[in-house]
C-alpha cells in the first residue's frame, strides 16, 4: 500500500489554488492507494479545498483538519504560520496506512501507478527516494 501525504490551506495561494489542486489531487486519488490531505489553518469561514473539489476516488481520500483554533494550539507561543508544513506533514504521516509513504505537495501531478510501481518495486525498509519535478504550466493541464 502506497500512501501520499499532501498538505495545504484554502487561501487561493498561487491565484488558481482550487483548479491546480483538483488536477494535482485527482492524479493522486488515481494513483495511490490512500491520499492524506492535511488542511493546516484554513481560515474559519472558508471550506476546506477538499469540499470544494469534485474528485475522483473519494474512497481514498482522508482528510485531517487543522482549524485555526487548534493551530494556534499547538504552535503555543511560537509566531503563528499561515501554513506549516513540518508539522501538517507530521500529522498526515503519524496517520498513513501505507508501507510506503510519499510526501508531495499541492501542486504535483502524481505519475502513472506502473511508473510509481516500477520505482517502489526495490525499495528496502528505511530507504529513501527522491524525484525531480518537472514543471507543467497549468495551461498545458487544461487542454
């Protein structure tokens, strides 16, 4: 079982946060097994991209939410972040199913699972892979 973990905020981060999302969640809800996104401080009254989003695979999809309220929480004195990463990606990776977990972003196309399989099928217990990106522009996605 391969899980993604991917973290963001609904905050239109980037312009176009809703549309490069969908691409980028639905390549992954074909792609892994399970999908964690990990919703970090989305401001109160604003739904989560996920609820925003018509998606493939729902059945995969697990979603963590991180409120402000809660966010504030946890970072306790500290200076508050919009998005914090490390600790949004920790909260999605303490929840993953899978022997293999990717950590990915919101704007990744995920590859094909026989590629994602081909790459994973050597893999020993504590390794580590990494892949460059290759930079798609989202006009490409649309056509």
């Amino acid at each position: 079982m391969i899980t993604a973990v991917v973290c963001g905020r609904n905050d239109n981060y980037g312009g176009h946060l809703l549309e490069s999302a969908a691409y980028s969640l639905n390549s992954m809800l074909r792609t892994f097994d399970e999908v964690i996104y990990v919703d970090w401080n989305t401001p109160d009254e604003s739904k989560i991209v996920t609820d925003e989003l018509e998606l493939v695979n729902r059945d995969r999809l697990r979603v963590v939410e991180i409120r402000p309220a809660l966010a504030r929480e946890i970072l306790g004195d500290a200076p508050a972040q919009p998005m914090c990463e490390v600790l949004a990606r920790n909260a999605g990776i303490r929840r993953a199913k899978g022997d293999i977990i990717v950590s990915t972003n919101i704007d990744i196309i995920a590859p094909p699972r026989a590629h994602l399989d081909v790459l994973c099928a050597d893999l020993l217990p504590g390794e580590l892979i990494t892949l460059a990106k290759q930079d798609v522009e989202l006009d490409d996605l649309r056509k």
